[in-house]
C-alpha cells in the first residue's frame, strides 16, 4: 500500500470527513511548468537527479493503472541493472490484528436512513450509477454518503478492471530479477491515522466525496484509461490530467495533507541521502507529486542537484 493512494488505503481512509470538506487542501494542485515535458525515450516519462559521481532515476507513477496495460519497460531494464536500491514512496501498514478495528470503524459507516432519502438530489446519479455497476436499485440504501461513496468506488474499481498495484507489482518484480533491493523511504501505522479522522467526520464530507464518486463512475473509464494510454507513451500532461476525483476526496479528510507533505518530505530526505552513495538508482514515486510546485523534484532543484526533464 503505497503512496499513491492505492484503493485499499483509500478504503481505510475514507473512512472519515471534515466539517469543511469544500475546502480541500491540496498540495499537488500547481505544477512546475518546466518539468512537464514527454519523454523521448520510449514507454514512460524519467527524470534524472545527477552530480559528480551519482545519478537517480525517477520513474513517475499513476495511481492505478488498466489490467494488462502494454508499455514499453526497456528502459526501466537497462536501469535496474546495476542499480544499488529501488527507492518506493512511503508505505502503509496494516496487520491482522488491525482487523476487528477496521470492522468497527466500517459499521459506523451504515445509516438508519436510506441513502436516497438522505441525498433526495443525488438520487438521479444514484440510479444512473446502479444501472451502470450493474446494481439492484436499492444497492447501497444501508450506506451513509460517506460508506457508499467507498462500496462504490471498490467495485467500480472493479467493474472498470483498474488495478491499484501497477505498475509497482512490475517494478518490484524486474527489481528482484536484477537483485536490486526496495527500500521504502518510511512506514506508518494506517489505524491510528483512521482513528484520528473519524473524531473529525461531518456528512457535509460524506456528500462531498460520494458526489466526486458518483460523477467519476458516471463519466465512465474513459478518462483514466486515456491518462494510462498517455503515461504508456511518456505523454506527461496526458498522464497528469486523468480523473483525482478520489484522491481530492481523500486529501479533504482531517489529516491527509499534511501526511502528503510529510511523504513528500520523507522522499527528498531518501533522494538526498541516496546522493551520498556512487553509483545509480531508481525511484518510483506518483508523477504528479514529483512536478508539482513544491514537490519533489522542485525541491530537489532548491537544494542545488541537477534535475534533467524526460526530454534531454
């Protein structure tokens, strides 16, 4: 469970709302203009963080990726050869023990009110979702907007075949096929981080983020197979524009932000660190954290490192 906010996490996270969930802090929403450039090398975007004796390559990631998306890996090949480390974003940790807990915390989720009577304007898209995941018309009336926004977002994942763990299931393989050891940056316990937002939930959030839901499923896959299509080809702002309507929602729970920035923090710390060790290495961290304004690469660019675009 990474970083990149992968449905599982999700799933455990949303599990809470903020009395202001229209705010939405964001600190992924401007880019760095310069570091959004399409790769001319083939399959996807890299970028290079260099000096003297060392070199990092950063491999950008989407948030999931279609079922048996092609893409080109010949460079990620020739890259992980030799390589001293796989350096992945910071990772979540749930264990079994952690599980009578996240049963508790999913029952909160469950309304003595029916869904459409409690959201009577949303009932079209409601409806319209049903028909589309193939759903009896009282599927998710249990819910609260908050819990049905999460049933449906995992099987619309499902329905639209999108995969949380790509492409970093085949990074972690070809990594052990070169012997190249992963090293997450940082780990951090996901239930006191699910605990923690729940004393802040609001039905303000709940609708906020079942609305984000139900107007993504209703566009269709559309758009996130194109964005997948584009990060394939190392086409950078094709990959950046497809669908956040999930992770927006998760950034506007108590807490997430800030988590963001301190996994952004904990990535320049690794990337920094790594520049100590001759050699190369290759990181993989979600593409739009690394050209956002104050994200990775333009902080690494602060602190005085080379940073090379996919286009040199």
């Amino acid at each position: 469970m990474r970083r990149s906010w992968p449905w599982m996490l999700a799933s455990l996270a949303l599990v809470a709302g903020t009395a202001h969930a229209q705010v939405i802090d964001d600190p992924e929403a401007n880019l760095v203009e310069a570091l959004v450039v399409n790769a001319k090398l083939p399959g996807p975007a890299w970028w290079r963080i260099s000096d003297g004796d060392t070199t990092l390559y950063l491999l950008g990631t989407l948030h999931s990726l279609p079922n048996n998306q092609p893409w080109d890996k010949s460079v990620l090949e020739r890259r992980m050869d030799g390589a001293f480390a796989l350096i992945l974003p910071p990772e979540g940790k749930a264990g079994v023990t952690d599980i009578p807990a996240m049963l508790a915390l999913r029952g909160k989720l469950k309304s003595r009110q029916p869904l459409d009577a409690a959201v009577p304007d949303l009932a079209p898209k409601l409806a319209q979702v049903r028909a589309q995941l193939r759903k009896r018309p009282a599927a998710y009336s249990v819910w609260s907007p908050l819990g049905a926004g999460i049933e449906i977002a995992g099987d619309y994942r499902k329905s639209a075949k999108l995969d949380p763990f790509e492409p970093e299931r085949t990074v972690g393989r070809l990594a052990r096929k070169h012997g190249v050891k992963a090293r997450p940056v940082a780990s951090y316990k996901l239930m006191p981080l699910a605990k923690a937002a729940v004393r802040g939930h609001s039905e303000a959030a709940g609708r906020v983020c079942l609305e984000g839901v139900l107007d993504e499923v209703a566009a269709g896959a559309g758009a996130s197979r194109t964005a997948a299509a584009a990060w394939a080809r190392g086409d950078v702002r094709g990959a950046i524009n497809g669908p956040r309507n999930f992770q927006r929602c998760m950034l506007s729970l108590p807490g997430m932000a800030e988590l963001e920035r301190r996994g952004n923090q904990a990535e320049i710390d690794a990337l920094v660190a790594a520049m100590r060790t001759p050699g190369h290495a290759v990181a993989l961290f979600p593409i739009r954290g690394l050209v956002a304004q104050g994200g990775v690469l333009d902080q690494i660019r602060a602190r005085g490192f080379a940073v090379s675009t996919p286009g040199e």
